[in-house]
C-alpha cells in the first residue's frame, strides 16, 4: 500500500513540475520572442519619444543609419531591459550583453532573471535556453524579415530594402514594409555617436527598452565569440530549412 501511496505521490510531484516548466517556459519565450520575433512601444509617454520623428525623406534616414552602423565593426555592451505589456505595465526586468562582429555575426545573452543565449555565427542564428533545455536553429534571412535588430550586423541591401527608417528624437526608428511582420518598430538609439540602446515593438502592443552601458566599439573578441555547439540532451528545432 505505502509503494501504491509513494507512486501516486511521485506522479503527482511530476505533473506540477511539468506545469511549473511549462509556465516559466512562456516567460523565457516571452522575453527571447520581442529580441527575435518581434519586440516593442508602450505607456503614452514613450509612445509620444518614438512618434515624434523629424522631416528627413527616407532614404536620407538609411544614409545616414547604415554609416553609422557601419562604423561598429566591432562592438560590445551591456544592457538592462524592462519588458511592458500592451498596457504599459513592467513584467519583468532582465539584464544581459551583447557583442557585434560585421558582417552578420551578434552574440546575446540574457543574465537573469532567466539564462538565454542568441548567437550567429554568420551562416544560421542559434536561440538557446537552458532552463528549457531547447535549442532552436534559423537561418539569417529568416531573422532580418522578423525584426529589424539585425540590421546592426548586416549590411545587404536586400535586407534593407524590406524596412523604412526615418530620424527621431533620440536615433532612428525601423519599420518593416511587410504589415504582417510580427514587429511593428524598432528604435536605435543613439548618444554621443554611440549606440546607447532600444526600443522594440510588437503588434500587439508588447515592448522592451534595452539601455547599454560599458560600450565598447574595439572589444577584443575570441574566435569562438559568435561559435555555437548543440548541448547533449536538449530538444532541436531546426527550422533553417522551412519555408
């Protein structure tokens, strides 16, 4: 009777673990979706920052934004984000870095609250979260058409041609063409000629702002700075191949 008891007990403790998994999952997706998929806008105060853009004509705007881009052909930070919800309410608050090679290679790691790792290496983009144990694998164009972020490592004239740039009050804000982009802005933020952060917006009204310090545009990076390797035993979505 006691093993029927202990064995009821064990499933039991299983189920919940699973669900408590699973919820902690969403958050951790959460965060990794407005970097990737989507990101960003909020309260009327930032609402009215990131509308109110200067008269400058489009292509000027991109000139301008891809110089200056260009210039960081290598670049490190670390960063604190505050993630909103379609309200403008703060759920949750994150620290992390990241680093930037032209062309095309970006390293992202969220610190806490939740560890998760973002890393391309050029050819394919790798999101990884350990607490979930899963590993998903894109390729690079597949991520410049979901968010304009980026474009801070890529400077193909494809990938531009899918986004408009216009100035704003504080850097320059990115906007794709495509409606159906799950991103609806972006906003590069600049001070002192540097990059001092971002401000992402989804469609349905979700945002994170990201503040940099301890910029470095001359980091001295390792080789394997922007190299990934499949941990043993995680789940693998590769989706480099869907259409």
């Amino acid at each position: 009777m006691s093993d029927c008891y202990a064995s009821k007990a064990t499933q039991i403790i299983k189920s919940k673990y699973i669900m408590i998994k699973s919820v902690l999952k969403k958050m951790v997706v959460l965060t990794t979706s407005l970097l990737v998929m989507t990101p960003v806008v909020v309260s009327s105060a930032q609402a009215t920052t990131t509308s109110s853009v200067m008269a400058i004509t489009d292509n000027e705007a991109i000139v301008e934004l891809r110089h200056k881009l260009q210039q960081m052909k290598q670049f490190s930070a670390n960063f604190q984000q505050q993630v909103f919800d379609a309200k403008g309410q703060e759920i949750q608050q994150a620290t992390g870095s990241m680093k930037v090679q032209q062309p095309n290679k970006f390293r992202w790691v969220t610190n806490e609250p939740d560890e998760s790792l973002i890393v391309s290496d050029g050819e394919a983009v790798w999101i990884y979260n350990p607490f979930v144990e899963q590993v998903t694998a894109m390729s690079l164009d597949q991520t410049v058409q979901q968010s304009p972020l980026w474009l801070i490592a890529n400077q193909s004239e494809n990938a531009w041609q899918q986004f408009s740039v216009a100035r704003s009050a504080k850097g320059y804000i990115i906007m794709p063409h495509d409606r159906k982009n799950l991103t609806r802005k972006i906003e590069m933020r600049f001070k002192g000629g540097n990059l001092s952060g971002l401000f992402i917006e989804d469609r349905q009204g979700q945002s994170s702002n990201f503040v940099f310090s301890d910029v470095d545009e001359s980091p001295s990076l390792n080789a394997d700075t922007f190299m990934f390797s499949l941990p043993a035993g995680v789940d693998f979505d590769d989706q480099r191949e869907a259409k």
